[in-house]
C-alpha cells in the first residue's frame, strides 16, 4: 500500500537549503565537555546527597561485590544501578561520591540518547543537538539531587523509544531483536520497564496498522524474535528472584506499590511495625521485613473496583502535575497539548501527524501503569522528559520547512526566523535553577528563597550532623522517633538500624525500645514545645540524654540522642562512634 502524501509541514525538501545543518559530531562532543565540566564543579555541593533508596541500592552492591547472591538477588530494588556500583565497591572509595558518578554518567548518556530520540522521529540536526543541550541541562539537575535508577531507566526508555519508532522493528527480525534488547536492559534498570514495553510493543504495532506504516500485523517470527531480545536480559533476572522467593517471581515491586493504595489503608504509607531490630539483608528488602501488606484485587468487590477508579482518578490529576513539573513554566505542558490538538484536527497520515499520534500514545502508556498503583513521586516521569523535548523542539523544524509569509517578512528571513524559536526555545526549556540552584547559599537574599521553591536544598548537612551524634557516644542498635535521615546515620556509624517507634508517648517509646533491646533512640524535636515534651525521656529510667545537636533540615530543630539500654551500664567515657568507610561491607 503506497504511503498517504505527507503534510507540508512534513516534507524536507528545502529544509536542508533554507537553514544549514552543522555535522554533529563536534556539537555533541562540545555538550559532553560543557556537561562534564558542569558536573565536576557541582559535585562537591552535592557529593553527600542521600536519601534511603540510595542507602539500599549500596548496600545490595556491597553483596554483589563480595558474591552473596542470596542477599544481593531483591525483588524490590532492580540491579542495574547496583552494578554499577559493584567497581567502586571493589576500590573502596566513597560509595557516595560513587553514586553521583554514575548517575551523572547516566545523565550524559541520556542526552546524548535524546539526540538520537530526536534524529529518529525525524528532526534536523540542530534541532536535535538542541535538544539534546536542553536534555544534558536538566538531566545535570536530576543526576545531583537524588540517588535512584530512574536516570538510568531514562537512558535505556529513550534508546527503546528510538528504535521502537522504526516501523523496521514490526517487520524485520533483527530490528525487532534489537529493539528487545534494549527493553531488557531497561528491565534491568527498573523493574516498571518490562510492563511498559511488553504495552508499548503492542499498542505502537496496532498504530502502525491503523495509520497505513505496516500493510500488515508483525510477523510471528518479528514478534518471537523481540521476545528473545528482551529475555536475552530479562529471563536471568527473572529466574534468580523466582529462586529466591521459591515462585514465579518477575518483581515484587508493584504488589507492595498496589498494596499501599488499598482500601482503608492511608495512602502511599507503609506499615511501620515500630521498635525492632533488622539485618540489614531484611532492611534492603521491603518483601521479607515483616511489614503487613495488603494485597488485594480491585475485582474482589464492587467497593475494590470503585476503590480502584478513584485511585486512577487521582493519580491521573498527580501524573498531570508531574509532568508540568518537569519543565516548571510549563511549556512541556503546552507542546503536549499543542501535539494533541494537531493530532484532532489535521487529516492524512504524514509524518508530522503520525509523529504526534506515536509520541501520545508512548506518554499514555507509560502513564497508564502509574495511574493504578502509589505514583508520587516526580522522578518516576522522568523517562518522558526526552520525548517532551522532541514534541517541544519539532516546532522549528515545521517552520524551517514552510515558514509563513508573515513571519518572514517580520524577521527578514527563514532562517533567522528558525534561530530565533530555536534560540528562545532553548532558553526557555532551561529552568534558570538547573545549575544555580546549587549555588543558592552563596547567592543568598531572593534568589535563595526563589530556587528553595523549586528544588528542596541539598542534605549535605547529614554527614557533619551524623559526625556530631557519633561524637556524642552513642551506641547500636539504633532507633528514631520522627528523624527519618535515621537509616543513614545508622549506616554511616555502622550501627545495627532498630527502626521506627509506634508510640508517640516517651513512657511507651523507652519500654518499646528496651524490649526491642535498642541501646539508643534518636529523636527530631522541631521546636522548643517539642523539645520540652521530649525531654521527658530523659527522666524515665533506664533513659539518658546524651545531649542535643542542631537540625539544619530545619529551623529551630534539634536532634536529642538518648541512651536507653536497660541491661547494659553506659560507658564510663563516651567513646565517639567513628564513621565508617564507605567502600566497608558492615
């Protein structure tokens, strides 16, 4: 069947004469350095970020290095990110400086996938190594302000997206077992991939079909061999947690994520079962500690499956937001909406307009595993961010290739008229906090205040913070009640973690800490009414305060550490607890 005559807007018969294309290799090579010097001046502002997930994700890499399959196989934290981790591990270097190597390399990587993105759906060079400048801006942000495999997923989603746009992928079988591949690789990275793709795979062939790409559906041989691209990757993966967890297991990740959403259960919150004390091989793993899920089917009643709607309701009105957020003025917003509208309203199938319809029903899939189960978080979307770019940047190419008469004539010519929208674009898609933001302190007054609004301040505070509690001689296992920094001032001093109190009364936090054999309770007062509540611990037997240090995660709070071992006499001197080696396996 003979393609339908594309759009004007999707011809490039004179694109190339009316506005000249640079040879990228230089382009992309200069991103790289701009990128890489950026990152290494951030680094230090930034080298001690952590947040829990990051804790975990090193922990399991310490199993991977020394080859304790047993603990390092989780069903809830994908590998792929603690792979990487695993040379860092070996050379016995920071392994907080190391996650910011690797993230940041993540975040290169996945500019440099943006251009082919871009290249792929049918952009001029510049277009694409704008886009991809815009892409390594904002992928620097994401890369410094938290530690997480979604930089990675981001990477490996957009190669997918690249060479799942080729029709190629649905009739010839060493395209589609490319193609497959890099959907396992991106499994590897998360674990919401596979859904994703095995989805994406699918719908995008039905696309294809309707709008006339493919005179036919995917050949049996097309489809089996993307399956095995995918299970080259996947399958291994899929048969270690299976033997683990003694089931069919291809990740236990949605289940605990469906389970925290369900009916009278608060939303997002996971059960706390309070004082105790966790191996730290049962820390990492969300599906053994002994936390009490809720399983359950939105078909098991009327109540689940209206329960169910209303979830999905909410979390498209979250998964909206999330989006604008990406780019905080909105223009992502806009070309997603600009692309939808030009999906209704035009006719024919050329390429402009199939583009539009490909790159709706990606970001409709994507979203659509989200809108069942916990979704707030906005690194979960991070992944889109590259096709928002090329539906963001696909509108001067339109204009290179038929500009209108009038905005000729207002700006004397085309291909000054494509440099202006490329050059105000390119500004705009650059949220001015990307970098400045970690030059906040030093900028001070407005802008401090301004960038606050936008990206939480960096926790470098909580390594000199946990200095300062190990000074004060406290002692493992360790508990908190309100801190939830916590974890990782256990981890730092290589105390064992007791977990979360349940009671919010001091008398019943000392008796719950001492059944539970806690030696020391750490406790966030947020303010001197706090405080003086608190201090009551101090003051029931078997509890001692230590003393107090300041909270800079807050204003006018303070951690007070306590001692609340009941068997065990405090030492005569207190010894501070020194922080341990990050590249150490405790």
């Amino acid at each position: 069947m003979p393609e339908q005559q594309a759009s004007p807007s999707a011809q490039c018969t004179d694109a190339e004469a009316a506005v000249f294309q640079p040879h990228p290799l230089p382009w992309l090579a200069l991103i790289c350095v701009v990128y890489t010097c950026a990152f290494i001046a951030i680094l230090p502002h930034c080298r001690y970020q952590i947040n829990l997930d990051g804790l975990y994700y090193i922990q399991l890499a310490q199993y991977w290095a020394v080859g304790d399959f047993a603990h390092a196989v989780n069903g809830y934290w994908s590998p792929l990110l603690s792979w990487c981790l695993v040379p860092f591990v070996w050379l016995q270097v920071d392994l907080l400086w190391a996650c910011k190597v690797v993230t940041g390399t993540a975040g290169l990587a996945l500019a440099l996938a943006t251009y082919w993105l871009a290249r792929r759906l049918g952009l001029l060079t510049t277009t694409a190594l704008v886009a991809s400048a815009a892409a390594a801006a904002m992928a620097l942000q994401y890369a410094t302000t938290h530690i997480s495999p979604d930089l990675l997923l981001a990477v490996f989603v957009t190669l997918y997206m690249a060479t799942a746009f080729d029709v190629r992928v649905l009739s010839r079988a060493r395209s589609a077992f490319a193609c497959g591949l890099v959907a396992g690789v991106a499994f590897l990275a998360k674990s919401y991939a596979l859904p994703f793709v095995l989805a994406h795979y699918a719908v995008s062939a039905v696309l294809h079909r309707l709008t006339g790409k493919l005179e036919r559906g995917p050949r049996a041989l097309v489809i089996a061999c993307w399956l095995a691209g995918l299970l080259v990757f996947a399958a291994p993966w899929i048969s270690a947690l299976s033997w683990k967890y003694g089931r069919f297991t291809v990740s236990t990740t949605a289940y605990i994520a469906h389970a925290i959403v369900a009916p009278d259960h608060t939303y997002g919150l996971h059960a706390d079962p309070g004082f105790r004390i966790i191996p730290t091989h049962i820390q990492v793993d969300p599906t053994i500690q002994g936390n009490k899920y809720f399983y359950w089917s939105p078909f098991d009643s009327i109540d689940a499956l209206v329960h169910q709607l209303k979830i999905i309701t909410v979390n498209l009105s979250v998964i909206r937001n999330y989006l604008a957020l990406l780019h905080q003025d909105g223009l992502f917003s806009a070309a997603i909406m600009v692309s939808l509208l030009g999906l209704l309203t035009l006719s024919g199938w050329g390429q402009w307009r199939f583009r539009q319809a490909w790159a709706i029903v990606t970001l409709a899939v994507y979203a659509s595993g989200y809108a069942l189960i916990f979704c707030t978080a906005p690194r979960y979307y991070w992944p889109l961010m590259p096709l928002a770019l090329v539906l963001l940047f696909q509108y001067p190419d339109a204009l290179a290739r038929s500009c209108p008469d009038w905005l000729t004539g207002m700006i004397k010519s085309q291909r000054r008229a494509y440099w202006v929208v490329m050059g105000v674009l390119l500004l705009s898609s650059i949220p001015l906090v990307t970098v400045a933001t970690v030059f906040r302190s030093s900028l001070g007054g407005t802008f401090e205040r301004l960038a606050n609004n936008f990206v939480p301040a960096q926790t470098d505070w909580l390594r000199p913070l946990t200095k300062s509690i190990g000074a004060l001689g406290v002692r493992g296992p360790l508990g908190a009640v309100n801190f939830r920094e916590a974890p990782y001032v256990a981890y730092s001093l290589g105390l064992e973690w007791g977990n979360r109190a349940r009671a919010t009364y001091p008398p019943d936090v000392v008796r719950e800490a001492q059944a539970a054999g806690l030696a020391s309770v750490l406790v966030l007062a947020q303010d001197d009414a706090t405080r003086y509540y608190w201090r009551q611990l101090g003051k029931i037997g078997g509890a001692r305060l230590l003393g107090e240090v300041s909270y800079p995660g807050m204003q006018n709070a303070t951690i007070m550490v306590y001692d609340v071992a009941a068997s065990r006499p405090a030492p005569a001197t207190s010894k501070p607890a020194a922080m341990r080696s990050e590249g150490t396996i405790p």
